[in-house]
C-alpha cells in the first residue's frame, strides 16, 4: 500500500460520507456515524479550529481524522476522532494518521490533545495507547449497549504534545 496522509480536500467529502454511512451501517460506535451533510464537511473545511485530515491511497479514502480545537481560553486543547474503513482495518492506519497529525498540531501550537473512546472498543483502545496517550478517566456508564445488554463507559485519554 502507498498511502498518504494529507488534509481533506472539497473533493474527498462524497467518499468521506460514504465512509461515514459505511459506519453508521455497521453500527460504529464513532461520532462519524452521525454526520450524514456535505454541507457539515464543509464547514468542517472552512472553520480555523477544525483540523481534518485523511490516509488515502489515490483517490481511496482509507481512514479519516478530524480535530477540534477549543476556544479562548481553552485553544491549548483539541479533541479527536479517527476512523478507518472497514476493509482497510488492522493495517496501523488509524496510528499513523493519528502520529501525523499530531506532529501538525504541536506545529500549531497545540499543547494537549485528547481523545475519548468508549470502553468496549479495545481496537482504538490499544491505537491511541501506542501513540503515546495516557488514560485521564472515564464517564461511567455513558450509556447502555443493548447489543451486550451492558453500559459502556467513555474513556477519556491525553497526550502534552
């Protein structure tokens, strides 16, 4: 695979929401699911605090990542979410593109960066701990899985750039 890691171009958002429906099909536990808007992606585009990256292999959107930025007092900080395509699962994508941009917010004068994933999904669990992350806490019991018929905690894990 020759992948590239890259910023989210106007022309990538059709494939990106088709990855986005792809997860919502599987029932992904990822915030991604809920985004079903071209026009949502492209505010994603025009607004300064939101970092969106991508992992391509041509024209083929294998993963996406995007960053938010807080604000005032709070521009220290971003919170991001990664997901990958199904199919393209298991190759350390979702850990390169999150090393990648890592790299681009500390050059953006980011100092910590967090993530928050939910208890049962040991796949980012262990991505986001081999980028160098730290587990911060939890909210117990977010909400209820029926699939299990157990709640599900959100893991909130940093990293100081």
């Amino acid at each position: 695979m020759s992948i590239t890691f890259r910023e989210l171009q106007e022309k990538d958002i059709p494939k990106v929401i088709s990855l986005f429906s792809n997860l919502s099909k599987e029932r992904a536990e990822v915030s991604f699911v809920e985004i079903a808007s071209i026009d949502e992606i492209k505010e994603w585009l025009k607004n300064p605090n939101t970092y969106v990256y991508v992992a391509a292999e041509g024209d083929v959107i294998l993963a996406v990542l995007r960053a938010k930025r807080g604000k005032g007092n709070q521009n220290h900080a971003c919170n991001i979410t990664v997901a990958v395509d199904y199919n393209f699962r298991g190759n350390s994508i979702a850990k390169d593109l999150t090393e990648y941009v890592l790299e681009v917010l500390r050059q953006e004068g980011i100092k910590v960066v967090r993530a928050y994933i939910y208890s049962n999904n040991m796949a980012s669990i262990n991505t986001i701990l081999s980028c160098g992350f730290t587990f911060a806490g939890s909210i117990y019991m977010h909400h209820y899985d029926k699939k299990t018929g157990r709640y599900v905690d959100d893991l909130i894990f940093h990293k100081m750039l």
